[in-house]
C-alpha cells in the first residue's frame, strides 16, 4: 500500500488531508510539527510527503532540505498558502517534486499525488520482472521470455498501474481514473476487456490467472 506522510500543522486541513487520502485507499500517518515530521520521514519508509511551509520548530524548506540531503527516497509535495514564484522556485530548487498553492481541491491534489507517484516509478525503478516477464518502464516494452510482446498504450499503462499499486484490490473506478483519466468516459466492460488482453499477454494461464486476479464483487489484484 502507497504510504503517505502529511506534515501538517493546521487540525482541520490536516484531518481533511488524511480522511481523504484514506478513502482513495492510502496508509496515511500526520505529522503536526517541521521536527516530528522529519523525524517520522527517516524512521517510516513512505512514498510521498505532503509538506506543509509554515511549521513550528522547523519550517517546510528546512525539512525538505534535510530530506534530501538524507538521500530519502521519497517524493515531495510542497503545500503552501504563499503565492510568491519565488517560493515556489525554492521549493522545487530545494529537491520538491511538486507544490500546491493553498487553498487547493482535494480533485486537484489527488490528480498531483497520482502523477508523481507515476514518475517516481518511471524514475526510480526501470524494470520490473515477476515470472517470466520483465517490463521496461524507460523504453515503454513488455518482453516474455525475452521476446517483445506487443501491448498497446493502455495496456501497458493498465499494467504499470498494477504494478506501482501492486497487492491493492483496485475498482473498476480506480483503474478508470488512474489509466484513462478522470474526465473519460470508458465503461467498465472496457476496463474487463484491456484486462482480458493483458491477461492473455502475461499469463502463463490466462484462463487461471496467478499474478492479475479478479476479486469478487470488488475488482482486481495484481501480486506479481
């Protein structure tokens, strides 16, 4: 499961942060001061922090520089009520993968959380083997047994999802949302077919499949 650190001061966004992110299926752990916050961020193994910029006992840019001067491998996204580019530029310069200007959507945010966490895959893991397949994030290429196996943009996307979410039960809404966009319009017949294909692609069984399993009356795993 995606582990997400918030380092939040203010109770109430702080607790919208958190119930929020629970619900589209996030480990969720709150931080309310600049010093706990980084504290936590070296003892958890999370894979993003939404870091707030006015803390107490130390500030956001402070703990973000620590954070990777510590070589954290971990992703940042900076929150910020201050409009200021420069600021902004600070934060980004500082080592942050993104910012959000306060006050901010909750739709907004999680579309920000999603892409960065899809280029962290793509930056920090370059393939991924389980069975006989390896999958080649950088060149975009699925091989089986080391011949190139031909997947179309959204099967692949479809299976890079699976793996960055890997042993999460993920909706058919969920897989809409990560794979087509929030704004598209597929049925959820269309998300059951790309599945079929995929399965067929990367099974050794497609009729019994081991490593994309369908769970019942919820969605699909991927435990590869």
């Amino acid at each position: 499961m995606t582990r997400i650190l918030v380092i939040e001061d203010e109770p109430g966004i702080a607790l919208g942060l958190e119930t929020d992110l629970k619900l589209e299926g996030y480990d969720v752990e709150v931080a309310r001061d600049g010093e706990t916050g980084l504290r936590r961020a070296r003892e958890g193994a999370f894979d993003l922090i939404l870091l707030d910029v006015m803390l107490p006992r130390k500030d956001g840019f402070a703990v973000c520089r620590e954070i990777r001067r510590a070589r954290l491998p971990v992703s940042i996204i900076v929150l910020t009520a201050k409009t200021h580019e420069a600021e902004k530029v600070l934060g980004l310069e500082l080592g942050a993968d993104d910012y959000v200007t306060k006050p901010f959507s909750p739709l907004e945010l999680r579309a920000r959380i999603k892409a960065v966490l899809r280029r962290n895959i793509s930056d920090t893991l370059e393939t991924y083997r389980f069975g006989d397949i390896e999958v080649n994030f950088r060149r975009g290429e699925v091989r089986r047994a080391g011949a190139v196996v031909e997947t179309t943009a959204i099967e692949f996307r479809l299976l890079a999802a699976f793996i960055r979410l890997r042993g999460r039960v993920l909706t058919r809404e969920q897989l809409l949302d990560e794979v087509w966009g929030r704004d598209s319009t597929p049925t959820d017949r269309v998300v059951d077919n790309h599945i079929m294909n995929l399965r067929r692609k990367i099974e050794p069984s497609p009729e019994e499949p081991r490593f994309l399993t369908s769970v019942r009356g919820l969605g699909y795993r991927f435990d590869g």
